[in-house]
C-alpha cells in the first residue's frame, strides 16, 4: 500500500489515551481518508492516508 503519513504518535501514551485514533477521527470528519496503523521497528502509532487521494 502507497501511503503517506499525516501524523505519528509514540506508543507508549498514557494509559486511556488514544491520541493517533482522535486525530485520525478529526481527518475523517473532514471528509479524508485516514486509518491508524502500528509501526513495530519505531514503536509509534502512524495515521495515514492512500498516497493516491493526496495527488
């Protein structure tokens, strides 16, 4: 998948808190596409969106 990160979040936030997820849903809500995914090698959630729509 060709994606490009809009955001990156750590993952070891406080407990309750879901940072890469509210952002994600605050992309949404303006009409893009935005999806959470976990990058194990750095250890940070990322919120993407397909490299496509960005064009």
């Amino acid at each position: 998948m060709d994606a490009k990160v809009l955001a990156r979040f750590p993952a070891g936030g406080p407990r309750g808190s879901w940072p890469a997820e509210e952002y994600a849903a605050r992309r949404r809500a303006e009409g893009r596409s935005a999806t959470v995914v976990m990058d194990l090698r750095t250890d940070a959630f990322l919120v993407v969106t397909p490299a496509r729509e960005e064009e």
